[in-house]
C-alpha cells in the first residue's frame, strides 16, 4: 500500500496519533520512523546510552524524530521516555541481533533481548494503568526462533526450535508477549520476520558483508572475500518492505501473530553468485574463501515462511524480490566508496 501524498495533514492515516519506537538506530527503526512521519505520526525514538554513535545518522536522516536515552534493561529509563512521548503505539525493535555475537555473550544477549522485551511490557503496563487497552504493542520476533525446522515452509504454527542464544531470546520475548495479551488483554502483537536487508544492514551482516565486499573487489580496494556456510538456506526480503507490515499489524482491532517472509529460500552462494554478477565478475571462486571460524556452532539450514495469514488479514505482500534487493545494497556500497574518494 502506497501512501497517497496529495492528502492533507489532518487526514494522513497517523495524524493526531505517536508512536514510540525501540531500537530506531537500526535498519527497521529507520524506515519505520521514515514510514510513521510520512503517515503523520509523532515519532519517539529510544537511543541507548549518551554517545550512541548512530544517533546521528538517526538525526540526519530522520530529524523529526525526538530521541530519548534509554535502555531495554532499565525499565526506569523506559517509564520516562513512554511518560515523555505518550504513545498511541509503541514498537519493540531493540535487540542484539548479530545472531555470531550471541554466542560471545549469551547472558548479555538474554537480558536485552530476552528480557528487555519483559521489561518494555511491564513498562508499558505500569505507565498505561487503565487505559491499557489504548496503546498498541508490537515485538519484533524472528525467524531465528524456528532453528531447527520442523516443517518446510515455517508459519505462525511451527514448533520452535531456536538453535543460538539469540534464537532462544526471541522466543521468549515472543512468548512473553503472547502472555501480556492473554493476561493483561493488551494489544500485542508479534511479526515473525524473515531476513530482511537493505542497504542501511550493518557490515557485519553476511549480506552486507558480501555486498560491501564485492564493491571494493570491483573497484581493486579489497582481494578476497572470506565467508563460512556457502549453503546455508535464507527466505531475504527488504527491510522497507518489512516495516510497513508492522504498521499494518496495529492498525488490526485484535492483537495476533504474522509471519512476514517472501515464501522463497536462496542459498549464500546464491548471494554471492547475484553480486558478483552484477559487477561484471563471473568467476567468482577465485575471490571467495570458506574458513571454518565463521561456521555457527549450531547451524540453522533452511528458513522459508510462509506469510500467507499477511496476506489474507493484512493485505500485505512484499515489493522488492531478492535479485533487486542485492542488486540495491551492491549499488548503495559502490557510490558510498566512490563518494569516499571525493
């Protein structure tokens, strides 16, 4: 659904109405804010710590937003900033989502984002009192939550089965927030998300990783490119596609749970066949080099879902296939690095 921009401010479909977002620094809290201005929203943003160094990418490219220090382990600081802003809705975006560094620091994982989603809800449930019912919730779930599959594609129905401590922190975050709304009667819901990238994903990200990398072996800044499991299976979408299926989740009079994928599975190899060839490079081996550190000590292989429930109660379908989707985020790395050279 495109926004019509001929309407008026009062009649845009978030006027009069404000949002509070977790986690704007990253990839999905800056196009959901892009999106909730663009609707006329107010937009709140949670920024973690003093001297976060994204905040001022948050401030250039979306400056309307009004940023509040924060932290998902500190709930004192989350009752300031929903008593601050007043939200109609609030959307959980925070988390350590670099699924490797999860092993690295599986408690610290757990408490922001295990935890953290715990501590957000009970925020919100002490700071709406009575009125409870008025503000909507959406948790960012994942599709790291089904591991190790039990059925090929994944719906809101699979078993999960996460296989990191990454995994495992987003089903309880995904639980907890299916108990908030049976317990509580909050409006809660949870997007069960797919992969999905753009060219704002951080470097360490595997797409962003490869992306990145081709650009500088195309423009002789960089030799190889060294990966781990060339076969792992992912269902990648867009991130801007993404956010807007969030959106459409709070605007439902009942709270429930989406899976929001493409429906389609492409291997890294795949990934890195697309970018590659988008250069002009076809004999890519020569430039590509397993090594066995970057492999997971518990591999998910597959991950395909199924958004069919999306699509018949949202309406919601994605817009930008994967062939696009790298061809983007290769052209985004290459005029940054050329930029770099002015």
């Amino acid at each position: 659904m495109s926004l019509d921009t001929s309407l008026s401010p009062a009649t845009l479909p978030g006027a009069g109405r404000t949002a509070l977002v977790t986690g704007i620094t990253g990839q999905d809290g800056l196009y959901l804010a892009e999106l909730l201005l663009a609707k006329g929203y107010e937009v709140h943003g949670v920024v973690r710590g003093q001297n976060n160094p994204r905040r001022e990418l948050v401030e250039e490219l979306v400056p309307d937003v009004q940023l509040h220090t924060g932290d998902l382990t500190d709930m004192s600081s989350l009752l300031r900033a929903l008593s601050a802003s007043n939200p109609d809705e609030v959307y959980n975006l925070g988390a350590i989502s670099f699924v490797a560094y999860s092993w690295e620091n599986a408690a610290l994982t757990s408490d922001v984002t295990g935890k953290g989603v715990l501590t957000m809800l009970e925020a919100l449930r002490l700071h709406a009192g009575s009125d409870l019912d008025k503000v909507r919730f959406y948790q960012a779930s994942s599709s790291e939550m089904f591991g190790k599959v039990q059925e090929v594609p994944q719906r809101e129905t699979t078993l999960l089965w996460p296989r990191s401590p990454y995994g495992v922190s987003k089903v309880f975050g995904h639980y907890m927030t299916i108990n908030y709304r049976e317990s509580y009667g909050m409006h809660a819901s949870s997007g069960i998300l797919f992969n999905h990238e753009s060219p704002r994903r951080g470097e360490e990200f595997v797409t962003r990783k490869v992306t990145k990398a081709v650009a500088k072996i195309h423009l002789g800044l960089q030799d190889e490119l060294v990966l781990g499991n060339l076969d792992a299976q992912r269902d990648w979408g867009y991130a801007g596609d993404y956010v807007e299926a969030m959106w459409r989740m709070l605007q439902q009079d009942e709270a429930d749970d989406y899976v929001i994928a493409t429906g389609v599975s492409h291997s890294i190899r795949d990934l890195v066949t697309i970018a590659f060839d988008h250069v002009g490079i076809s004999g890519w081996e020569q430039f590509v080099r397993q090594d066995p550190r970057f492999l997971r000590p518990a591999e998910v292989d597959t991950l395909v879902g199924d958004a069919s429930k999306a699509k018949r109660v949202l309406g919601w379908e994605p817009q930008v296939d994967f062939d696009s989707l790298v061809r983007m985020m290769v052209d985004a790395d290459l005029e940054a690095l050329k930029a770099g050279w002015k």
